[in-house]
C-alpha cells in the first residue's frame, strides 16, 4: 500500500470537504458518484451488502445488476483499501476461507458522520 497516498487520503478525509471520484463512473450505483464519501455512504450504508471481498478482491453487486469485479479498476481498489485501513469500511463478519465473501460497511465512527453526503 503506498504510504504516501495512504496519508492524502487520511488527510482529505480528515478535513471533510468532498473529494471527487475517480472518473470514469462505474457501471453500478451511477448517480451516487460525485465524490469518494457520497459513494463510501452508499455501499457502506445506503446499500449494507453490496460492497465486499471474495478471493481478496473487491466486488461491487447492485440489486437486479450483474456483480462488477473492481480489480478492472486499480484507483477504485487503492481508495477502498484506504478506507479499510483507516477503519472507515469494517467487515460485517469474518472468516478464515478467502473464497467466502466478506461484506463491508461504513464503521460506526462514519455512520453518521457521512449521512451529509447522501444523494
């Protein structure tokens, strides 16, 4: 994980105001991608489930849509593990087998906190 980006993110995240997302947008939860935090609420809370790791990859599944593998998408990957690492997504289990899916949400130090960035 590059410590240098990992810091920008912490720092952003820290001040509060909206950092915009890696463009392009993605197929999957389109409207809800004006900014890392705006999508981080939505798949973190919004969406409890449709964010999570199988194989150790990200994957991205919204109602009704095929499931979006994220590793086609270095950026989004990199600001999810930052998420992760700075403990604003948290996995809803656990589980010692890398082919279960862990699901992720918003930790509840951001539960709250990001409800300014809904849509």
């Amino acid at each position: 994980m590059d410590t240098k980006g990992l810091k920008f993110f912490k720092y952003e995240i820290a001040l509060g105001s909206a950092m915009p997302m890696p463009k392009p947008a993605l197929d999957l939860f389109q409207y809800e991608q004006n900014s890392v935090q705006q999508f981080l609420y939505t798949v973190g809370k919004k969406q409890v489930g449709a964010l999570f790791k199988k194989d150790r990859k990200w994957h991205l599944k919204e109602e009704g849509k095929d499931e979006y593998l994220l590793s086609k998408r270095p950026d989004i990957c990199e600001m999810l593990d930052y998420a992760a690492e700075l403990g604003i997504l948290i996995p809803t289990e656990t589980s010692d087998s890398p082919e279960t899916p862990i699901t992720f949400k918003l930790s509840d130090r951001y539960w709250s906190k990001f409800d300014q960035y809904a849509s």
